[in-house]
C-alpha cells in the first residue's frame, strides 16, 4: 500500500520513480559524513575575524572584562551574608549593549524558582536591596512593560527584571558604547543554606562553626561573539561561565575565624596573629606540610589576631570567580608546589580537627596535581591554591577548592579548565569535567609511577552508545537529562582514549597543551577546540569530530572473514556502526616457520607479532566491509586481532578476534565489559592468546 500511495504520488508530481533495488544500488552503504557542522554562531565568529578556521583566537576576537570590588559581612549566628560592590563593566565588544544580563545564582535556594536538583535548605534567596548604573538609580519594581502590536515599544527605562529568578536583566535607556565602561552598584544578602549533615550544593554551612560560601555575589553575565548574552538559568547540574577580571574583597568575620579565599591575603598584620605570620614565612622552603594554627590555638589571639571582628582583605586579579570559607575551629596547614617556570607557590589546607587524618596526603596529592599539570598543559598561573574542609568536598573556584582527599587531584585539575582557560561549563561541561577526568587518568599513572593505560576506555563506549537518554557533547550540558553526569564527566576521556589510538596519546597531550595556551584567560568553544587539534595534529579529523561530539553512535566493527592462499591472506573487516574508524590489525604467527616478511604500513611489535593501520579513509566511499591483503610470508598466522587496544567504540568486542574466543566471549557476557575498560592485555584475555 505504502509503495503504492508513493508511486501515484510521483505520477502525479510528475516524477520518475526509481525502484527500490536500483536505489540500493547507487545509495552507499554508509554515509560518511566528514565535516563538522558550523552553527550560525560560529559562522558570525569566523565571519566576523573573531575567531578563526586554525581554532585560535581570531584577529578580531573580544572579551568583556569585568572588575569587582565587594565588601561583605557574615554573622555566623544567623548565618546572612551581607554585601555591596562595584563592578567596572569594561565593553571591550564590537555591539552597544543595551541591558546588562545578571547572574543571581543564589536564587537556586529560594522557593519556587526552576532547578533540575534538590537543595539542601530553601532560602529567601537573593534579595537586592540597591542598585545602580554610574550612580543613577535602578528601579527594581517595575512596573510590567504593556504595548500594543503595531506600535512602538515604550522607550526603555533603567530597570532591572527577573530579580528572583537565577539569571536577571537591566534594561539601560542608554547603550553602553563599545570600547567604554560603566560601573555597576548592588547591595544584597543571602542566608548560607544549611546543609543538616548533607553534602551542599557547591557551597554550604555548619551552622555557628563553618561556612563555605560561593555563587555569594550578583555578578555581570558573559557577554561573547558567539550568541552574546548568557541568559541560562542556573538549574543545579551544569556549572558556570564567567568573565575573567580582577577582584578585590574585603570579608568582615567575627576574630578567632581564619578566611581562605581565592586570591592573595593583602593585610597579614592586621587579621593573623604574629605566630602564624612568623609559621608562614618558611612555607617555600620545602615540600614539608607546616602547621600554621593548630586545633588547641583557637580565637582572637590565637587562630587570628585579637579583636571583636576582622576584616580580611584578598586581591585576585585575572580570574573568573571568586569563594571563600572561614570556620572559628579550622586547623591551618601549608605546604609548596614548585610550577616550572615559576617557582614555589603555598598550597593552604583548612581543615576540621576531627578530620586531621582525612587530610594528611591532601598536601602532597595537591602538590603532585599543581606540579604535573603544569608539566602537561602549562604552568600554574595564580600565586597559591587554598584547600578547604566543610560540607561540600568536591567544588573548584579560582585559587581554591572545596575538596577532601578523594577529589584533591580532579579539583586541582579544573585550575586549567575552566579557571585557566575559561569554557562555557554550562553549554559544554564535557570541556572542564571531560577534560578533568581524563587528565586525572594520566595524574594517578605517575603518582603512583606507572605508564598511563587508556587502552579499553574508547571501545567501553559502545555499550553506552545508543542510549535514547544519551544527549551529544554538542547538547547543551544545562538540558542534558538523566545522563548528564555521564555526558559532561565520562564521554570526553573515551573520545580522547580513541583520539589516542589514531594518532597517539603524547600527541594528543602536545596538542591540547598548546590549545590551553591559546585560550589562555580566554573563551574557546568545541569548535575552536576541534579546529585546533586537527591544525596541531595536522589531520583532518572533521568526521571524528562530528561522530564524537554531534553523535552517539559507534563503530561496531568485527572481523567478518579470514582466508588464505598460499602465503596470503585477505581480512575482511566488517564496521556495523555509523561511526568509522582506522583499520588497526594485529597478527600473531606461530613461533617458528619462514621470515616475517615486510609490509608498507606495518609494524613489528615483537618477535612473533606484526601490526598494520590502514587509514580511515578507506571508509569514505560508503562501504561497510574492507577487505585488507596481508602477505607476510608462508608463517602461519595464528591469530589477528582487529582494534588490538580497544580504542574503537565497540558494543560486542568478541567477534573481533580470528579466530573466536569462547573464553574470551564467556568472559565479556558474564560482566567482564568492565575488566576491559582498564586497558591492557586484559581487552582481550591473559595475553590475548
């Protein structure tokens, strides 16, 4: 019937009908597709010269920055933050802006406002209680904007709308014009939810003793040239994007409560006690862990200068953020890490008593971490790192983390991204927390001195692939669903695994160690990212690419048949999936018998065992089966091994091997998947015999 209604709709169209079987004929069997699609964002950026074809930042490219000065107030009895700033919006862009778009993400808490995740306590939220734009006030109720169609809208007002929600607008009856600043005034509060024992959510109290406190101050929006203002909500998951800038706080805190913060303390003399000023002063001389204040040195006096309350005052200048946390009970710790080309830097740990043990290898962990990303991407660029205790223990600000043992290394990691090189967390988490992970992979391997194994990890993918509920890495991460955790966290380190595998993890590493020093304090996009691998590793990987991060297919592949003639033998690979890949095969021949001959683009990898890769390219006619001619000689092949270090996204493994293994296949059906994902020999048994 359907056939049918096809045909007499063609006739009536007047169009020639092919029949089915000719189709088949012309249409390939699988499509490549080898580009990476261009949004009309990207297309304006290169368009516009701000960014360019080679993934660095064009001739033209811009950022806003964006300069803080805060005062802040907490009362731990009550645990409210009360705050005033100035914020100098430099418009470094190409566009008059006509609003100011706000970040107020401290609504999170309040009630009845739009988040993907529970908060620990629900909050009046943020509530502000002055504004204003170069010293004109802004009006903060009003009344709602009404025109009719057909008429021109009311002439703007200075207003600001959206109040309580995470993500807020000020309409400006005057442009800001490109190339000047205007200087934004905002006082507020906010209660520190308290977190009853639990987990926070990026931030948190235990009321009276401990406060980490973070997404604390109404900050200007990023305004950029691929879609100009960030106007996400901020809805729990998803993290942040933020203008770099210089900040400059003042926290006031009852004496006896030791601050750590982003940034450099600028008054020692007047909030720390002599003694820990004099502890301090020998804090570079070694690698040692040094207590500044110890659990029995509490109070005024003692932990922190006398007095009734102190004001503590940080500068940070080029970061994109700024936290903070002050406990009257943390013991002070300090240790170094030497950055290559730098220098020594003071790592500070705050911690609890009761959890002193807990933090015992916080010091070196977070040493280790500074000091070998700085070796991998670039050096550490800020003057310290301060490592807090408290409720929530896996978070990352510019020059300090909420972290225990367990995270140290993965939030030391994100200084690089996004503190260093400044993503859109929130559209692309895959580009800090994929990153992050898959870089975590290669820190444990030399903690613990052991060559990093990433074999296993990019063929893992292929029991992930397929999923309904899988987003793409091009998904915008704030909507990624169920498995969000899965897109922003997991994917990126298999990618990287299979990008490894075609081309070589050191010259992945080389080649993302300059893109990190390309966007350097900067805003790339996964264009820019792509764009920049393919010019450093000097391939054109469009098709990875977009298989990678516009897809959630696999590759698939298996070795269909094997025969011989004589001393040749022909292999036939078969790639059931959409996503394609080289052809990497092993073979192993017996012991002993005639010369292993030689083979344009073959290997030996030992005595007895021959690799050969044959380029993705024998793919792009749309075939799904390659047939690859191997003459070695009369050795007797004893064993050929398609994708021999599992790099190549693969749902059922076991039908990559000639001939099959039961063992192997019993193995994998009964949960050994997961044994494979750690790499090595075991991808395919003891030794793969």
């Amino acid at each position: 019937m359907i056939t049918r209604i096809l045909v007499a709709l063609a006739f009536v169209a007047g169009v020639t009908v092919v029949p089915a079987a000719a189709r088949a004929q012309t249409l390939p069997e699988r499509a490549v597709r080898r580009d990476i699609p261009l949004t009309s964002s990207i297309r304006r950026a290169l368009a516009a010269g701000t960014r360019d074809s080679t993934g660095r930042p064009g001739a033209n490219y811009w950022q806003l920055r964006v300069d803080y000065t805060i005062e802040a107030r907490l009362d731990p009895a009550t645990s409210m933050v009360t705050g005033s700033e100035a914020v100098l919006i430099h418009n470094t862009s190409d566009t008059p802006l006509s609003s100011i778009q706000l970040r107020l993400d401290q609504n999170i808490f309040a009630a009845n406002v739009p988040r993907l995740e529970s908060v620990p306590e629900i909050t009046s939220g943020m509530p502000i209680t002055r504004m204003a734009l170069d010293g004109k006030p802004v009006d903060l109720n009003p009344p709602p904007r009404r025109f009719r169609r057909g008429t021109p809208p009311p002439e703007p007002t200075l207003a600001a709308y959206g109040l309580g929600l995470t993500s807020a607008r000020i309409a400006l009856p005057q442009p800001i014009a490109p190339g000047a600043t205007a200087t934004l005034e905002i006082e507020w509060s906010f209660e520190v939810p308290d977190t009853d024992g639990r987990r926070g959510l990026r931030m948190g109290a235990f009321p009276d003793s401990l406060f980490q406190v973070a997404q604390w101050y109404p900050r200007v929006a990023v305004f950029d040239d691929l879609r100009g203002w960030d106007t996400e909500p901020y809805l729990g998951p998803s993290e942040f994007y933020n203008n770099f800038g210089r900040f400059d706080v003042t926290i006031d805190v009852p004496a006896g409560w030791i601050v750590g913060a982003s940034g450099v303390l600028q008054n020692p003399d007047e909030v720390l006690s002599a003694l820990a000023r004099g502890r301090l002063t020998d804090v570079l001389a070694s690698d040692s862990v040094r207590t500044i204040v110890a659990a029995d040195e509490r109070g005024p006096g003692n932990a922190t200068a006398s007095g009734d309350r102190l004001r503590w005052h940080f500068v940070a200048d080029t970061v994109n953020d700024f936290a903070w946390a002050t406990s009257d009970r943390y013991v002070w710790q300090a240790t170094r890490a030497t950055i290559p080309e730098r220098g020594p830097v003071p790592v500070h740990i705050l911690h609890l008593p009761g959890n002193a043990e807990r933090y015992t290898e916080v010091g070196p962990v977070v040493r280790h971490a500074l000091e070998f990303y700085s070796e991998l991407w670039m050096p550490y660029a800020f003057p310290q790192l301060t490592v807090t205790d408290g409720p929530e223990l896996g978070m990352e600000y510019p020059m300090l983390i909420m972290s225990g043992l367990g995270a140290a290394d993965h939030e030391a990691g994100h200084e690089w991204w996004p503190m260093m090189v400044g993503v859109n967390e929130t559209w692309y988490g895959f580009m800090d927390e994929g990153f992050t992970v898959y870089m975590g992979t290669l820190s444990s391997a030399h903690r613990d001195g052991e060559v990093p194994n990433l074999d296993g990890m990019g063929q893992a993918y292929g029991r992930i692939s397929g999923s309904e509920t899988e987003p793409p890495l091009m998904w915008n991460a704030n909507h990624g669903g169920p498995m969000y955790g899965f897109q922003a966290y997991q994917k990126a380190p298999l990618m990287l695994s299979m990008l490894g595998g075609i081309v070589g993890d050191t010259a992945v590493w080389d080649a993302m160690s300059a893109y990190a020093k390309a966007w350097l304090f900067k805003h790339p996009s996964p264009w820019d990212y792509a764009f920049f691998l393919n010019d450093a590793l000097g391939n054109d990987l469009g098709w990875f690419w977009y298989y990678w991060l516009f897809t959630t297919e696999s590759v698939d592949g298996s070795i269909a048949h094997v025969t011989s003639d004589g001393p040749s033998t022909t292999v036939t690979v078969r790639q059931d999936g959409q996503m394609p890949s080289p052809v990497v095969l092993e073979i192993r021949f017996a012991d002993e018998g005639p010369p292993i001959e030689p083979m344009a683009g073959a290997t030996m990898v030992d005595a007895t065992t021959v690799r050969i890769t044959y380029p993705v390219d024998v793919w792009f006619a749309g075939s799904r089966t390659y047939r690859a001619e191997l003459d070695f000689g009369g050795r007797p092949i004893e064993r050929i091994i398609f994708d021999p270090d599992c790099r190549f996204p693969d749902g059922d493994p076991t039908d990559n091997m000639w001939p099959r293994d039961e063992a192997f296949a019993e193995t994998f059906r009964s949960g050994g998947a997961m044994m494979m994902m750690r790499g090595g020999a075991a991808c395919y048994g003891k030794d793969g015999r």
